[in-house]
C-alpha cells in the first residue's frame, strides 16, 4: 500500500465515513477510528466546536486536503460574495481545476486529478496550466493535451462506473474536454457522504 493511499484511508476512518465513496475503503469493514481508542471514542459526545470542526475537516479533506491557508481564504472569498455563504463556498470548491477534472472523470481520485495538472497534462481555454487551485469561470473549456491522450490511467478513469459525470458539465469524452456549464449548487454536487458547509461557516464565524 502507497504512503498516499494509507493517508487516505486513515482520513476515512478518523472521519469515521467513506469520504470519497470507494469501494476499497477501510471504512467499510471497519466504521470507527484508527488506534487503540478509535471504537470508545466514537461514543462520546461531540461539542458543537467538534461537530464544526469535523464539517471543516471532512470538506477540506474531500478536495485533497487542502492546507488550512487556502481553505480559509476560500471562505473569506466566499464571505464576500453575494448570495448564502455557504453556498459560495461549495461553487468555488467546485470550480477548481483539480475538482473538475475530477468530477468529469479524467482522473479515478482528486489526488491523481491534482498530478494531471501538475505535471502539465491540462489545459484551460487552450493555454497549459498547472495550478490544481486555478478557478474556472462558467463556460470555460479544460481539455487533456494533446500529446497526453493516450495516457492509459485517463480511460481507465472515464471507464470506471462508480461515479456518474455531473449535469453542469459538459464533457467530450472522444476529446477529452470538459466545459463547466455553470456553477452547482450544493444539492447539485454528487457527495457520496452529507456534507455541511453551514457547520464551516459557523466555525469560521465563532
């Protein structure tokens, strides 16, 4: 087992949930945490600072572990915007480059969708970038380079039918390109578990 994958693992079971809905999840087998105390402390019961805390952990977990700098930001630009804040916060979560080609499965976990793009594979409006964070504006078009196409790990990704492409993409599986149709709201983004980005709201607001 990879040193990354093992981190992944132990995120769902400290979480206590399938975050990423794989099928190859600990969690599955076993549903508490990791350690000798992983099952008592399952049983206590949480403040609503831990409940918050969890809510921040999970979200921020789910996109590959975003450092806590870049997360908070996040929600410091999603504050400012118009509209319900946590709302905003999940629509810019959903608009970073890593998340959709994730979501538009090019790549089989939001790790691997963040090398894609590092190792620069991807491209937006035409033109490489290499920023996992880069922020897409509705009706921009991302596309696999063309000398990348042939990467095997990229169909295996588009075969694999555990998850379904969601409807405010667009993708051109043939070529390899994605358009992000519009901004989804939260009821909209396919999360395997209930996310609550009120409860990150809150933590941030105390």
């Amino acid at each position: 087992m990879t040193k990354r994958l093992n981190s992944k693992h132990k995120v769902d079971r400290r979480l206590k949930v399938n975050l990423w809905g794989r099928p190859k999840s600990p969690f599955n087998s076993r549903a508490y945490g990791p350690g000798q105390h992983g099952q008592t402390t399952s049983r206590r019961k949480q403040s609503d600072y831990g409940i918050q805390l969890q809510a921040k952990q999970k979200l921020k977990a789910y996109y590959g572990n975003i450092n806590e700098r870049q997360f908070r930001n996040l929600y410091k630009k999603a504050s400012m915007l118009k509209g319900d804040t946590s709302e905003n916060l999940i629509g810019l979560l959903e608009r970073r480059l890593d998340a959709i080609v994730y979501r538009a499965k090019l790549s089989t976990t939001i790790f691997s969708a963040r090398q894609l793009i590092n190792h620069g594979h991807v491209k937006v409006n035409g033109k490489k970038v290499n920023i996992s964070s880069y922020q897409l504006k509705e009706e921009e078009t991302i596309e696999i380079r063309e000398k990348s196409k042939q990467l095997v790990f990229i169909d295996v990704a588009l075969a694999n039918k555990e998850r379904e492409v969601p409807e405010y993409l667009q993708v051109d599986e043939k070529n390899k390109k994605v358009k992000l149709v519009r901004t989804p709201k939260l009821e909209e983004v396919p999360y395997p578990v209930v996310m609550e980005p009120n409860l990150v709201i809150e933590y941030y607001s105390r």
